[in-house]
C-alpha cells in the first residue's frame, strides 16, 4: 500500500530540511513543497480560490502522483487547524491515512531560525503565530517531535524508522 507522510510543523522548524534528509533514507520517495506550491498562488489565494488552496492542491498532486505509481508521498508544510488535514484528505484514495509528523522545536529555537533566515519571501504567519495556533490544535497534529536539539538527519532517521517499523509490524 501507497504511504503519505506529512511533515508538519511553524514556520522555521525544519520542516523541508528534514525532507531533504528522508529523501536521502527512502531515495524513491516522491517530495512536495508547501511553500513551493504556495508560491504558485496570487497573494491573495482566498478571495479567488477560496480558504485552504495549498492543501487542496498538494492533496490533488498527491493523488496523481500515487496513481502514476508512486509508492511513498511526503508533503511538508504547516498544518495549523484540522480543516487543513480535511483539505489534503478529501483528494487521497479512500481508505489511505497520512502519517503525520509535526516538529515542535522550542520557541527559543524557532525564532533564531527566523531571525536567520529573514530576507525569505513568505505568506505564512510568523514562527511564534504559528506555535500558538498549533499549539490550540495539538490534538490533531500527528505524532509530535521535539526537534530542537536534535539535527535534521536525526530526526529524519526517527521518521524512517517509524515507518519502515509500521510496515514491518
């Protein structure tokens, strides 16, 4: 069976850097950019495509890619509500459940990054919005990984296992 991950998490956790790292562990996997698609957009997304376009799309390119035969999907982004899931969901076969990892490192470390990478073009809240509105939302968010003292490649090895152990047991 086909395998979708999300992984999820503020602006400035690392999300599509521990992306890049999965890949390197599961070279077949086919990955898809929340910013890149999000870029594709006009500023103003909402008032012509209506609310949650981003997931709409990533779950509709999702779908075509598993049925042109791909086995795994990773979609990173930040999912900050559950009607965000619901979008990327109602695009996928019926019965196929994303595996959803949502990196939380501490605000501390999210603002550093932030910070750092200022000069960024980006339509999402910023770092510490987006922890508070997650944060209102946990309960939907997935399996949660602190990955503030923890490098990209090994939280993308915890990932990896996670799911090469689900398929396995």
């Amino acid at each position: 069976m086909p395998e979708v991950l999300i992984i999820n998490g503020p602006k400035a956790a690392g999300k599509t850097t521990v992306t890049a790292e999965l890949r390197l562990l599961l070279p077949e996997t086919v990955a898809i950019s929340g910013d890149a698609l999000r870029a594709f957009a006009p500023a103003d997304v909402r008032a012509h495509l209506g609310g949650g376009a981003t997931y709409r799309v990533a779950g509709v390119l999702t779908r075509a890619y598993l049925d042109l035969g791909a086995t795994r999907v990773v979609f990173d982004y930040s999912f900050l509500r559950a009607a965000h899931f619901r979008y990327f969901n109602e695009a996928l076969p019926s019965g196929l459940v994303p595996k959803v990892f949502t990196l939380w490192p501490p605000l501390e470390t999210l603002l550093e990054r932030e910070h750092s990478a200022q000069g960024t073009a980006t339509r999402m809240p910023g770092a510490a919005d987006c922890q508070r509105e997650m944060a209102q939302n946990i309960a939907v968010m997935g399996e949660i990984l602190d990955d503030g003292a923890l490098t990209p490649a090994l939280v993308a090895r915890f990932i990896h296992e996670r799911c090469v152990g689900a398929t396995l047991g």
